[in-house]
C-alpha cells in the first residue's frame, strides 16, 4: 500500500469513522474541512511517527506539512531524505 493510500485509510478510519469518503481529495484542507481538530492532530501525529519511522518536531507542527494527503506525503518524503 502507498503512503498515500495508508495516509487517507487512517484518516477514513480514524476522522470519519468510514463516512463516505469520496469528498475527500489529496489536497482537501483537514482543518477547514472539519476532518481534524487539534486533538486529531496529535493523534495523526503519533500515527506518523509510528508508521514512517520519522519525528515530528514541534516548529513542524504547520498546515504546510499536516493539512491534507497531500502535504503529509510531502512532508514524509522529506523527512525521509534528511
């Protein structure tokens, strides 16, 4: 399974508790969405860091990084690279 596809699967299972999930696209903003709250992110956060190995430093806590599919897939390749 992609990151991609793992990404999206937690959020499904995690946030939208297996509602429909055809709203929701790679580039679809968590937080004006109503996905995540802040409480949610700490939780995406630990999944990160548990799954891909990585640390999510605090001055990274930022939508450029974490508001959608896509960012957090970004944000995971580039951690991975450093």
């Amino acid at each position: 399974m992609s990151v991609q596809n793992e990404i999206r699967q937690f959020i499904i299972d995690n946030f939208l508790m297996g509602q429909d999930s055809d709203d929701l696209k790679d580039d679809s903003s968590f937080l004006e969405e109503g996905v995540i709250d802040s409480t949610g992110v700490l939780e995406l956060v630990g999944f990160l860091e548990e799954n891909y190995n990585i640390k999510v430093e605090d001055e990274e806590l930022i939508p450029e990084n974490l508001d959608s599919i896509k960012n957090i897939c970004a944000y995971i390749e580039l951690k991975r690279s450093d």
